[in-house]
C-alpha cells in the first residue's frame, strides 16, 4: 500500500480564465478535492487515482453544470507517482490569521509579534492547517469568542488546528475533536502533542453515524470546518440533541448563503456573526430561546 502522500494521481486540466480559479477550486473542493496548481489561463486539480470513478466524474460534471451551464473542456491524466506532501510543504510560509495568531510550519524558524500566540502545524494535507481560507474564518470567529468554560466538539478536525487554537485561546475544559480519515487522525494526535494541548480527545468517527451518540455527553459549543452537503445533514441533529448549543461553521461557499439562512430559519437559529474571505463564509449561530 502507499505511503500517505505518495501514490497515483489523477490531474484535472481545466483550461478557464485566471478569474474563475478561485470559484472553481472552492466547487472543486466541496466534492472533496484539495490540491491544486494555478498557471494564467489554466488550472489543474488533483485526487488519488483511486478516487476518480464514474461516480466522481459525473458529480463534478454536473456541480459545474448547475453553475456556469457548461462543463469547461478539461483532461484527465494519470500522473507518476510522486511525493506530493514533501513537494507541497517544502514550499509552506508562514500563516498570520490575526496579531493575536500565528500558524508555522513545524521546526520552521519564525518571529512572531510580542504576545502573538504561535501554533505549529506539522501539515500532512492542505486542508485545515491555515492554509485554507475557511479554516482562517474559523479562526478569526474564535478569537472574538469566550472559550473559557466551554465544552467543546471540533467535527472534522483534519489536523486539529480550531481544537489547539481553542486551548492556546483560553478554554479550559475538555475537547472532542474527531475526523474520519485515519491520517488526518494520526496528523491531529502528532500536533496536539507538539502544541503541549492538553484534555483533547481524537477519535476515528464519522460526522453523521457517530455524531448522536457524542452529542449526548452535552456541549457548550460546536465547531464545524465541513462542507455545504454534511452541514445540511447534520445541522438538524444537532439543534434536536443539542437544542442550545451555538455553532462556528464553514465549508460554506458564498454563493449558497441564501440556502444556510433559509436552513437556520427553519431550524430555529439566529446568526451573530459572518464572516467572509475569498469565495467563503463562516457563520456563528446560536438557537433562539425557547
């Protein structure tokens, strides 16, 4: 079997102004794709050969469709087998969310502000380390919270970066922070310890199947870094099994705000606060009183 990281890819070719890059990664990712190079009038995504299937194929075609009415000319190559993590942290630089947060690249030389609360990620993806922008609104969304006393679930932790922040941020009670891919598990365990934050538990779960049953341990706050398509799932059980937690959400593409306003009136929440960067929202919401 592959290491992770080094193993057969499919590159995605499509050749699309310079202009629509960003739209176009951030739909791309929404189905599960996160690598990408950008060159002027062309832009290439990557996936594991293994995840290319006719499902896939015909999901992306469809995702652009109902966008833009056209699926753009594009290839679909298989590339050697390659290192992609060594090549794409190799080139990592650090990440500044505000003057009060710093994210570095583990055992990377940097200088920090007076005070600045530095977290070091050693990054085995690019997703959740900073290095997107949903994970930066998360962030930001965070600092303007009280952490402080609140029992804390992180659904889809990737590399445990919101549960670490929320530790250097001030919280004080225990945090669950689970995700259902074995790698991004074993990379969250890695940096929890290398940021010395303790009382955080990972766990191999799965954000739908497994969520019930952990939502009945009862939680001050709820962190959700997913996509559009999980949030629609499991936003309803949450409000059911934990009818007066708040929320920070994100995965959310601009675009498709009108649909999460018309999700959280029907499930009887109210949004504080929004927060946009790129083609991303974050939103903080919270249940009306009953």
């Amino acid at each position: 079997m592959s290491q992770p990281g080094t193993q057969h890819y499919i590159e995605l070719s499509f050749e699309i102004n310079s202009s629509l890059h960003e739209l176009y990664i951030a739909l791309l990712i929404g189905e599960g794709i996160e690598s990408f190079q950008e060159e002027d009038d062309k832009l290439m995504a990557y996936l594991p050969e293994t995840e290319w299937t006719k499902e896939r194929m015909e999901a992306i075609g469809s995702l652009l469709m109902e966008r833009f009415g056209t699926i753009p000319p594009y290839t679909a190559t298989v590339m050697a087998d390659r290192n992609w993590n060594a090549e794409w942290e190799a080139n990592l630089q650090p990440i500044e969310i505000s003057d009060r947060l710093l994210i570095v690249q583990k055992n990377k030389e940097i200088t920090s502000k007076p005070g600045q609360i530095v977290i070091e990620i050693n990054p085995k993806m690019s997703f959740g380390t900073g290095y997107h922008a949903t994970t930066r609104l998360m962030l930001r969304q965070m600092e303007a919270l009280d952490l402080i006393d609140k029992k804390i679930i992180d659904i889809g932790t990737g590399t445990g970066v919101l549960a670490i922040a929320a530790r250097k941020l001030g919280n004080n009670r225990s945090i669950l922070a689970f995700d259902n891919n074995s790698w991004s598990v074993e990379n969250a365990i890695e940096n929890i310890k290398d940021n010395d934050a303790e009382d955080i538990t990972i766990k191999l779960l799965d954000a739908e199947e497994d969520l019930v049953l952990n939502l009945k341990e009862g939680y001050d706050l709820i962190l959700a870094n997913i996509n559009k398509n999980v949030i629609d799932r499991i936003l309803p059980v949450i409000r059911k099994h934990t009818p007066m937690a708040p929320v920070l959400l994100s995965g959310i593409l601009v675009y498709d705000e009108p649909w999460l306003k018309k999700l959280l009136k029907r499930l009887n929440y109210e949004i504080v606060n929004t927060i946009y960067e790129d083609e991303w929202l974050s939103s903080f919401i919270r249940p009306y009183p009953h």
